[in-house]
C-alpha cells in the first residue's frame, strides 16, 4: 500500500513523496512561502506508471493546501494540466 508524506527541507522547500513500502515510488517538489504553495514539478518513477500516482500526489497537496489555506502557483506541466481541464475542482486553491 502507498504512503505519502510532506518532507520539508528548509527554506520552505520540499518534498510530496509517495512510498509503496520502503521504496519511492513519486515525488512533488514543492516550495512553501507565506499564503503561497508553488509546484514545480512532479515525477513518477517508470516502473510505476500508471497506476494514478501523480494524481494521488495532486489529491494530497491539495488536500493540503485547503487545510492549510494556502493557494497554489502551478510551474509544474501536469499540475497545471489538471488545473486547466478541472477548473471547478481546484478554482478554491488556484491563485
């Protein structure tokens, strides 16, 4: 079963990281600043595409996000994808 987890490592820069068991399966690089949450990219490893990973890292950051009242600036291509074909879905978090 997948796990996945903030992992800040300063500067409010960090991390989404999906686990299936010990091993990393995906990531979301993310930056924290003030109100803001920017994405910048999201990476899943070959091995495990397909299997809706880069949408449960999206699902969770914007869980995230509406828990912490933060909106989101999307650098990162599928992010912004999702955003745009979605607008209803995210139009509370988009900035």
């Amino acid at each position: 079963m997948e796990k996945i987890e903030l992992k800040l490592i300063g500067n409010g820069r960090g991390y989404f990281l999906l686990k299936e068991g010990d091993e990393q399966m995906g990531e979301m690089e993310v930056r924290i600043l003030g109100e803001d949450l920017t994405v910048f990219h999201t990476e899943v490893s070959p091995k495990a595409e397909g299997k809706g990973y880069a949408k449960k890292l999206l699902d969770e950051m914007v869980a995230y996000c509406r828990n912490h009242h933060l909106k989101v600036k999307a650098l990162c291509p599928f992010v912004r994808a999702q955003f745009d074909r979605h607008p209803e879905e995210y139009a509370d978090i988009i900035k």
